[in-house]
C-alpha cells in the first residue's frame, strides 16, 4: 500500500511540474508579446511625431521660400524702377541741356509693352533733336520688324503691323513721342527692330536697330508739355 502511494504522488509532482512549467512558458511568451506591442507603440508614436514634425518644418520652409521668392521679384521691380527713372532722366537732361550741335531730328529711343491681348505690343518712339539752335522739322520714320515665321526669314513693315499713316509722321522742334500698338501676325518670332529716317534737306538719314528682347521694357512715363515752339 504504501508503495501505491508514493507511485500516485510520483505521478502527482510531475503532473504539477509539467503544469507549472507550461504556464511559466505561456507567461513568457505573453510578456514578450507585451513588451513587444510596448515598443511597436513607442515607434508608431515617435514616428507620428516625427511625421508632425517634418510636415511643421515642411510649411515653414514652404512660407520662406515664398517670402524669399517675394522679397526677389520685389527687389526686381525695384531696381527695374530705378533704372526706368535713370533713363527718363537722361532723356530730359538730352532735351533741356542739348550739347551736340547736330542738325535734324534723331530717333532716341523705342519701347515696348506687351498687352494682354496676344501677339499685340504697344510701342513708344522717342525722337529729339540735340542741336542748341533748333529748327522746326518735319518727317516720317520707317519700321520694319525683321524676325521669321515658318521657319523662314520674315520682315514687317509699318502697314503689316497695323500702323496708321499719322502714327509714323513727326512735327518737331524738341521732342516727340510716337506711340501706337502692333499686331504682330500668328506664329512670327519677332529678332529685332529696325526705325530709319530718310535724308531730307537739312535732315540726315538716321537709323535705330535694337533687339526685340532689349526694347521690352516699362514705357516711358509721359512727360511734361513741351515748350511752345514757333512754327
């Protein structure tokens, strides 16, 4: 009998250790996972807050280069007002103070601005006459566009840009501004400009070439009356 009874708590023992041993390894396991699910969440978090982050610093660096983009194209303007202002100065200073003792009209400077409407500029032409003593003169300029279209060399004349008759007459004694719009033709790649005013009596041939890109420019600003002049 007692033989019996040792064999049963033989049996009983084992039983229990193998119990306790399985739970301790289910235990194990289910504070490995625990652990693990603890740290996946700490990742996720600092990555969320990495993410914030990034899309924070995103934003800022976004708004900087828009004020800095800003601040360029206002320095731009800027200094594109300060060079306008600079040539209208020599402009007027060639008027009021003449030096040259050159006779006739001579063709000072061309502008252009484009509108809104394609393929349509508005021009400005400056003419002027240098010499101390001044003359009333009288005249016409020339405008040709050279440039392409098709691929092949293309030159318009006034009448092909649209310009009336008394666009490219002149009457003066000082100055005068002509002014105007062209229409330039579908699909022409306008090079440069050529003006010209013929020889005529005391009038001596003159001529103005200037690039297309160099006479895009702000206009002049209108200036003041002129003196009366005599006829």
């Amino acid at each position: 009998m007692s033989n019996l009874l040792k064999l049963l708590v033989v049996f009983a023992v084992g039983g229990l250790a193998g119990y306790f041993a399985g739970n301790h390894q289910d235990l194990a396991q289910s504070s490995l996972l625990g652990v693990q699910q603890e740290t996946l969440d700490r990742q996720s978090n600092a990555i969320s807050q990495l993410k914030m982050e990034l899309g924070l610093k995103d934003t800022q660096l976004a708004t900087q280069r828009a004020a800095f983009e800003q601040l360029q194209t206002t320095l731009k303007s800027q200094e594109a007002q300060v060079q306008e202002l600079k040539r209208q100065l020599a402009f007027f200073e060639r008027i009021m103070r003449p030096t040259g003792e050159q006779v006739g009209v001579v063709i000072d400077n061309l502008t252009l601005q484009e509108s809104s409407i394609p393929g349509r500029y508005h021009y400005r032409l400056a003419l002027t006459q240098p010499a101390k003593k001044r003359e009333l003169f009288r005249g016409q300029v020339q405008i040709r566009v050279e440039g392409s279209l098709g691929d092949k060399p293309k030159v318009l004349s006034g009448r092909d840009l649209g310009m009336k008759v008394s666009e490219w007459r002149y009457s003066l004694r000082y100055f005068q501004l002509l002014e105007g719009n062209w229409q330039l033709p579908e699909g022409f790649v306008p090079d440069r400009i050529r003006v010209t005013i013929n020889k005529d009596g005391r009038q001596p041939a003159q001529e103005l070439l200037v690039e297309w890109a160099d006479a895009l420019k702000p206009l002049v600003a209108a200036p003041p009356a002129p003196v009366p002049a005599a006829g």
